[in-house]
C-alpha cells in the first residue's frame, strides 16, 4: 500500500510539474502573440497617420494650385483692362 501510496505521490507530483511547465510554455506563447498584434496596431496607426498627412499636404497643394491659377487670371484680366497684355501689342 505504501508503494501505491507513493507512486501515486510521485504522479501527482509530475502532473503539476508539466501543468506548471503548460502554463508558462501558454504564458509564453500568449505573450508574444499579443506583442505581435500590438506591434500591428501600432503599424496601422503610423500608416493612417502618414496617409492623414498626405491627403493634407495633397489638399493643400491643390488649392494653392488653384489659387494661383485664379490670382493669375485675375492679373491677364486687369492686363488686358488696361491695355497692357501681350495680345494688345499685337
């Protein structure tokens, strides 16, 4: 009985040791899983990010762009008001 009662220790004491190691070993994995999604997280952030800032420098151009075409013909129209422009000399 004793030889039972000792085997039976000896079980009991393996399973908690791979129960232990399972833990940790899952602990583990878990862990870097979650840095890896972390770390994917914080990539997409710095992409919409980066794509804000190009939509708003692209906007941007865009409408100097626009104003200087407008400021352009506004300066061909009060040329040619006042008889200044190259198709006058013409």
């Amino acid at each position: 009985m004793a030889s039972a009662q000792s085997n039976s220790d000896q079980f009991r004491s393996q399973s908690e040791a791979e129960s232990e190691q399972l833990v940790e070993s899952s602990n583990s994995i878990t862990n870097s899983h979650v840095n890896k999604v972390e770390l994917a997280i914080q990539r997409a952030r710095e992409s919409a990010q980066h794509k804000r800032a190009q939509n708003s420098t692209g906007f941007l151009h865009q409408t100097g762009e626009q104003m200087m075409h407008m400021a352009q013909g506004a300066v061909d129209g009060m040329k040619d008001t006042f008889g200044i422009g190259s198709n006058k000399n013409k």
